[in-house]
C-alpha cells in the first residue's frame, strides 16, 4: 500500500506560511523546534518483547499487568531488541533514550538471579548505547518472578524474601550508576512494584511499614555518577484491585521526604482522573519529577500512547510551568497486538507532536485574556488554535532531522515487518 508522504517540495512552502501565521500570533516556530529537538523521551525497552526480558529461567509476566496479544515478530534476544530500537529510532527525528528493566540482562545463557545481576550483565547495552549516542535509564524488576509470586516484595513479612527484593534494589541502582557514568549523564532509575491485596486487607498499615524501611535500606548509601532514583505509585492492578501497598500517597510522601523523584503514570489514577493537573501541585515541592507516558483505557491498559487530548493537556501543562528541564518523560505501554515498532513510533512520535503543539501556544496572550477576565475570548482562541496548521512545523521538523515526514514512514515500518520480523518464528 502507498502511503501519503507529503511532497518533498511543499514541506518547505507550507512551513514558511506556517511559520507567518504563527508569528502573527506572537509564536516563534524555530525556538519551539529548537526547544523540543532539546527533549530526550525515554523509550522504554519493553513493548519490543512485550515485558519478557531475556532471563533465563523466564517465568511470564506476572505483577498485576498485562500484554495482550501474540503479533508475530516480538523481539527474541537482545540483539534483535536493539535492532529493532534502531529502526524505531530512525523513523524518530531528533536523539532520544532508552529506558531498560533489569530482565533484559545478558547472562551468556547462565542463570543470574535479581540479586546477583550486575552492570557487567548490561554491558553490550552500554556499548550500544554509546554507539548510538543515547543515554540510557533503568527499573528493577519485582515481577515475574517466583519470589514476587504472592505478590508481595519489598513489603513481604517474610524478612529473608524482603532481603532477596532489597539486594535487588541495590544493586539496580549501581547499574544506574555505572550507566552514569559510563555513559556521562543521567540515569534515571524508577522502583516499582507489584505489591498488592485483592480484597479488603486486615492490615494495610504493616505492609507499607515495611516497604518504607526497605526504600530507606535501599537508598541507605550513595552512588557514584547522575544517578535519579524514582518512586512509581499506583492505584490498582490486576490481583490488587483493592489495596496497593505502594500508592501514590504512599510515594508523593515518600519521595518529598526522601528527596526522590516521584513517578507519576497516566494510567495508575482512577479512570477519570488525569495527571495535567498535578504537575503545577506537586513543582513548587519537588524540584524533579518522572512522567510514565502511557494511555488507559478504562482501567490501566498500557495502550499505545496516541496523540490525545490528556497528553496534549499534560504537554501543554509542562510547557506552561517552564517544567521541561525538571519533568522527565520515559512511555510506558505494552501492545501485543500490533507491530511493536510501530508501537514504538506511534507512542513517541505522539508525545513529540503533543510537545510541538504545547510549544506553539500563545499562551502569553491566553493568560493575559484570562487576567483580564475575557474567559469567552480565552476560550475561543484556544479552540481556533486547533485548526492551526501545526502539521505543517511538525514536517518541517521531520525533515530537518533527516526522518520520514508525514504518514511515509508507514512504508517503512511494513518494509520492517517483511524482511526482518516476519522471519522470526
Ligand atoms: C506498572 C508500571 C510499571 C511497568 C514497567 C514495566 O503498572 O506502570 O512502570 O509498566 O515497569
Ligand atoms: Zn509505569
């Protein structure tokens, strides 16, 4: 199938008029350009092997979340992950990160348990990433596993189990800063965990005791290099629908005491609930935070992220609070169903696209009206902006860092699928 590649030589026109009409408005298309080629996304390993990792004794995901589907092509191994991120990564215009889970070790087919894994089992990573030119950023893995298997780690009231989830944390975080510092930035290194009840608990204050003291056991010393430690919370998963010991409460206390960052998921809120408001609660007491970039659809499904109007709002909020330094956004979906590269695109070529729109916004002018009490004007002009040809910069922007334009990296991605993935069995 052909698909609709916008002709190489109106890319250059329709910008320019794009350009005039943003200006018009008092909007600066190439410092907005400038600004997102600037913003590094985490894109994070696992929608290439749907959250299996390349453990040995692989058990399945387990931990309350869920890929569904068996599309064919899943990466196998690492190299054909990495492979597989390359080519995601060059239908993506400008540098990004990779965000990796301690079960995508490379053991040379030795059994390796969490609390033996070390930077040396992530060193083809480094030297990939290297190689790209990328930084990378980490997670432990308290799932899938027969430890994590009652669904309780680092709030287990068996001490030696905690012990086994605690090590792990450890020395998670010393692969952080090995990638640090190997790698010469940031890493970012996000804890999250399974632990939950599925009905009513008769103690809901024990568990998250003693998944304080672990925490505090596993940030007990310092590491050496950038290292970011990050705390995930959520509301429910599949097996805790009524209790999760690590809550979002739980973590937004945790991490201002803490100073850590606190990680906050577009799909760990109840249904209703979305995250855009909470940045400009949460920045005036944490001087840095992380943003799973993910989609629910009626529970926390993980679907591909999709230009919508929650991450619009989420963009528009961390352009508005001049966030962008201090709010680190890594995706987070699983699809199982789809061509998982092409997963990889949609996702993170929507939070770009929702960044660029954020960046071309007046919103000088839109808090001026709003001071001024003029709300049916505020209102009419943000919607007028919609049908501003942003379309038109976002190409632009494409082109300027050498990747497809428009729909044609569709052809890409099909190409993708017949060479490479539909020859993996
Ligand atoms: C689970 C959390 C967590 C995971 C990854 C695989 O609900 O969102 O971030 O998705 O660690
Ligand atoms: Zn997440």
């Amino acid at each position: 199938m052909k698909f609709p590649a916008v002709p190489g030589k109106m890319i250059g026109s329709r910008y320019n008029e794009a350009k005039e009409i943003y200006a018009s408005l008092g909007v600066d298309t190439e410092k907005a350009m400038k600004t997102l080629s600037s913003v590094k996304i985490s894109m994070h390993c696992w929608q290439g092997d749907d959250v299996g990792g390349f453990e040995v004794n692989e058990t399945g995901l387990t931990g309350g979340i869920m890929a569904t589907g068996n599309y064919p092509g899943r990466a196998r191994n690492a190299d054909e992950l990495r492979k597989d991120a390359e080519k995601a990564f060059s239908m993506i215009p400008g540098k990004q990160r990779f965000n990796l889970h301690a079960i995508y070790l490379e053991s040379d087919n030795k059994f390796i348990d969490r609390d033996k894994v070390s930077a040396r089992h992530f060193s083809r990573w480094i030297e990939w990433a290297k190689e790209q030119g990328i930084g990378l950023d980490f997670n432990p893995t308290f799932f899938s596993h027969p430890k994590s298997s009652s669904g309780m780690t680092l709030s287990n009231p068996d001490k030696a189990i905690r012990k086994f989830w605690i090590e792990h944390g450890i020395r998670s975080r010393e692969i952080a800063s090995e990638f640090s510092g190997k790698l010469n930035g940031r890493t970012v290194n996000n804890l999250w965990i399974p632990d939950g009840m599925k009905d009513i608990p008769a103690d809901r204050s024990g568990p998250r005791q003693r998944l304080l003291e672990s925490l505090d056991e596993i940030y007990k010393s310092k590491v050496a290099g950038d290292v970011k430690d990050a705390v995930e919370g959520k509301l429910f998963g599949i097996g805790s629908e009524e209790y999760v010991v690590g809550s979002n409460e739980f973590y937004l206390a945790y991490s201002i005491t803490r100073k850590k960052l606190v990680c906050m998921d577009m799909g760990h809120y109840h249904p209703t609930e979305t995250i855009h408001d909470k940045l400009s609660a949460v920045l005036p007491f944490a001087p840095e935070l992380l943003i799973h970039v993910s989609r629910p659809i009626r529970w926390d499904s993980d679907h591909v992220v999709i230009m919508n109007d929650d991450l619009v709002n989420l963009a528009k909020e961390i352009i508005r609070c001049d966030a962008l330094g201090r709010v680190y956004l890594a995706t987070d979906f699983f699809d199982a169903s789809i061509n998982r590269i092409g997963a990889w695109v949609i996702g993170v070529r929507s939070l770009q696209k929702a960044l660029l729109i954020a960046l071309l916004e007046p919103s000088g002018t839109l808090r001026k009206l709003e001071l001024a009490g003029r709300n049916a004007e505020k209102l009419a002009l943000s919607e007028e902006l919609r049908a501003l040809p942003f379309g038109d910069v976002w190409n632009f922007y494409c082109e300027s860092k050498s990747v497809p334009a428009g729909a044609s990296w569709i052809g890409e991605l099909e190409k993708y699928e017949k060479d490479v993935l539909s020859k993996r069995k």
